[in-house]
C-alpha cells in the first residue's frame, strides 16, 4: 500500500511540473532607450544561435526604435557569418531587419585569412580594425557590454 500511495505521489508531482503557462500580469516600468554592444566570438553554433535569440528577445522587449544594439564578431564567432545552416542565416536576417549592426573583426580576417566578401551580409563598412578595441571603444560611448 506504501509503495502505491508513493507511486501516486510521484504521478501527481509529474502532472503538476508539466502546468502550461499562464501569462503573468507583469507591471513594470519601461526599459527606456538603450545603447548595447554584444560580444559574439565562440565557434559553438549552438551557443551562437543561443546568443542571436538572446538579442533578438532584448530588440523585442525594447522596441527597435529605442535601441541601439551592435554585435561584435570576432574569433570563433565568425563561423556565424560562415554558416550555411539556416536557424543561424535567419536569425541573422531577421536582426539586420530590426536594425541591429553587425560589426566584424577586421584582426580575425586576417589571423584567418578570410576575404570579408564572403561573408552572409557583410559589407565593407561592417569591418572594425579589432573586435576587442571595438567594444572597449562602444563602452566609452555609452553602450553597455554584454557577453552572453
């Protein structure tokens, strides 16, 4: 009888963890404007695509037009602006559509040997002396530095 009783207990406790969500009634004030850089320099494309979402959820909760938003790509984080894989060219698009600057390594080019033309969507006024300097030089400017 025990072991039926614990065996219901973690039936119940199964059913409860899988609630579907309900939308909160948030107040909260509003995020105002906002300059941000974001440091993409890893060659995972998981974690690439992770950070791409992460951008196009903060454009979302800002507004496009109350955000200033740039995205660093150096070191591995090129292999973003390599890919193929379409999660990753989409999700690219779709922040160049809102607005957001993707702004390339011009260091990691050539450590790498790469012609920048090559590159999904990239011009040549895209390309930044060094990925590093860049953010340093954005935070001097007001922006704020994240690095997922």
């Amino acid at each position: 009888m025990k072991k039926l009783i614990a065996l219901f207990g973690l039936w119940a406790l199964a059913l409860s963890a899988q609630a579907q969500y309900q939308e909160p009634k948030i107040t909260h004030e509003g995020y105002g404007n906002q300059k941000v850089v974001y440091q993409l320099n890893d060659s995972n494309p998981d974690f690439q695509l992770q950070i791409l979402r992460n951008v196009n959820n903060h454009v979302r909760a800002i507004g496009a037009d109350k955000i200033d938003l740039k995205i660093v790509v150096f070191a591995g984080g090129m292999a973003a602006l390599e890919t193929s894989k379409p999660e990753t060219v989409a999700a690219l698009e779709n922040l160049r559509a809102q607005g957001v600057e993707i702004k390339v390594c011009n260091n990691t080019l050539r450590a790498r040997n790469v012609d920048w033309r090559s590159l999904k969507d990239v011009e040549e006024t895209d390309i930044v002396p060094a990925g590093v300097a860049e953010i340093a030089h954005l935070q001097a400017k007001g922006y704020q530095y994240l690095r997922p």
